[in-house]
C-alpha cells in the first residue's frame, strides 16, 4: 500500500543549545506545548484525513533523542498504539547520537534519523552557536548506517562564517557518506533569534535571493548526482514564515524550491546546447514540468531568447515523459535529464 508521511512538530523540545538563527516554534508553527494528550490529538487528526493508507509518523522540529528517555519511549508507545502507523521517522541533532539510543529506537520502529548538521565546517557551526562538531557529525552518520537506520541530512546555506564554496562543499563531503535523503534551506533572519540581533547591528548579511537559489541549485544538483534524494528545499511558508510576518531578512520565496528546480533546468539546457547563434527552439515539456521550465515571470525563456539570439521560443506543453525535457534547436535534438528535481 502507498505509504505517506505524517508530520508531528516538537518545536525545540529536548534541544540543549539556542542556535543563532533558530525559533522552531516560528518555523514550525507549531503554538501548543507538547505533550502527550496533544499529540494523541494531532495523530487522530491526521489519521481520520488518511483514508486508510500506512503511515510513516514523522517527529519533526526538536531534537527528540535529547528528550528526556521516558518522554521519548511514551511517544514512541503513543506511535504503535495505531495500526496504519508502520515506521517512524525522527529529526535531531549528531551530538545526541550514541549506540545505547540507536538501539533503543530501533526497538520501537524508528526506520528514518534526519540530522541537523547545517555545515561540514567549524568555524560556521561554531559562529552558529551549534554546540557540536563536523566530527560529532561524522560520527554519528557512521553510527547511525552502522545500525541500518535510513539517513537525512539537513544542510543550510549562508550561516554566518560560510561561503559558496564551504556550502557546496560541505554536500560533498556528506555525499561520500551516502545518506538517502537531504534537506536545503537558506538562512533567513527570523524575528526572536540572536541572528536578528546581528542583522540589526550591521554584523550579518544574508544571501540574495538569486545568490542562495544559485548555490542552492548546485548543492541539490550534486545530491542527486550521487543518488541522494533531496526532499525538501526551502522552509514551507506559514501564516509566519513570511516576509511582513517573523521573517525580517533573507532569501525568502513562498516557491523557493521551484525557483531552485528552474535554474538547474535552465543550467542543464544551457549546457546541452553550446552554439551562440539559432535559427529555431522547441522545447517539449510534460505540463507538470511547465513552470519550472518556463520560471517565474517566464525568466528562463526570456534568458534563453538572449542567449541565442531568438525572437520565440516554441514551448508544446504535452510530452509524456516527466523526467525529461525534449529539444529541438535547429536540426539537433537533445533530450534534458530533469529526474530527481
């Protein structure tokens, strides 16, 4: 049977340090404390929209293996108590990983750990305030493969101390230890946070939203080069995650993900076809493909109109296979790999 994820926030619960840039309850948006009876709650909610498809049960938002362990083994009782939830997953951080709690998770069906390892480098986790190391990181990757556990992992791009080249990078790094899944997000300057603080004094710059999507992309790109399936980019809009809410600065877009996937699609092309000059382009597309190959306000259309020097771009909105792009320019015929985004 199709298996889903259902999604339960434990904002900061459990989490020993204060990042710079983090108020889980604002990113989250989650208000209610946790506690047992309200994720009873949010666990029949969820369940009763389910239509009677198995359920991964997904605690997300705190640093549960930091929890205190009676806490962590009534959640965990609460997930098993229901018959369509058939694995969990967990988020928290790589300094609270250790064999004692690998076991212990396993015992109650943990299948998925994502880790919150931001940055492969010490000089950004520690001007993040993170309290852990690249090394607690590895450490707790080879821990948790040890144990045939799946593994995410999260990475940000723009914390204070980093660079382009350290962000991308540190994708590399992780990639040579094979997790399944990752997570992109951009650093962005969220009310109630000590990051807001540096902002307002002059001593913290965000990215621009065209720089963050650009290193973005080719973080994403090199994870699903080297078959990690990247799931998430860019923190899902709120009532508060918005600009003229909680965000005050930074590389914000309610379509952050999409504006990603389209510079990578316009990037591919662009390397498929090297000639300055041409006479005729049709692009086909299948229609759930269109507007990340079109982009926001037709931006990869107008780029590549520039680039080779052409009044119209044919675009037929009906191919049938969507993980490729199919493109006639001139009497060549390229076929663009878009599997993964």
């Amino acid at each position: 049977m199709k298996s889903r994820i259902l999604p339960i926030f434990i904002p900061q619960y459990g989490c020993p340090f204060k990042c710079i840039f983090c108020n889980q309850k604002i990113i989250s948006g989650e208000k209610e404390d946790v506690t047992v009876q309200r994720i009873k709650r949010q666990i029949e909610e969820g369940l009763s929209k389910n239509k009677g498809e198995d359920v991964e049960l997904a605690y997300y938002g705190g640093n549960f293996t930091a929890i205190d362990i009676k806490m962590q083994q009534k959640l965990l009782e609460l997930a098993k108590s229901f018959e369509n939830i058939k694995s969990i997953r967990i988020s928290t951080r790589p300094d609270c990983i250790d064999k004692e709690i690998l076991g212990f998770l396993k015992d109650y069906n943990v299948k998925t750990i994502e880790l919150g390892i931001q940055s492969m480098f010490d000089d950004v986790l520690e001007a993040s305030k993170r309290g852990h190391t690249a090394k607690d990181s590895v450490k707790a990757i080879e821990l948790i493969k040890s144990f045939d556990f799946l593994l995410g992992v999260q990475l940000m791009v723009g914390l204070p101390n980093s660079t382009p080249k350290k962000d991308i990078k540190s994708a590399e790094i992780l990639c040579s230890y094979q997790p399944n899944i990752a997570r992109i997000y951009p650093t962005l300057v969220i009310e109630d946070t000590y990051l807001a603080e540096m902002y307002r004094k002059g001593e913290y710059q965000p990215l621009s939203l065209e720089d963050a999507v650009l290193i973005s992309s080719q973080i994403k790109e090199i994870f699903i080069d080297n078959s990690v399936k990247v799931i998430r980019v860019g923190l899902q809009p709120t009532e508060e995650i918005n600009y003229n809410a909680k965000v005050i600065a930074g590389p914000f877009h309610p379509s952050f993900g999409e504006l990603v996937d389209s510079e990578i699609i316009f990037r591919r092309i662009k390397n498929a076809l090297l000639q300055k000059n041409l006479e005729y382009f049709e692009i086909f597309v299948h229609p759930k493909n269109f507007s990340r190959l079109v982009g926001q306000k037709k931006r990869n259309i107008e780029r590549l109109k520039e680039m080779y020097n052409l009044d119209a771009i044919k675009i037929i909105n009906e191919y049938e296979d969507p993980d490729t792009i199919r493109i006639l320019a001139d009497e060549k015929e390229v076929i663009i790999d878009i599997k993964g985004l």
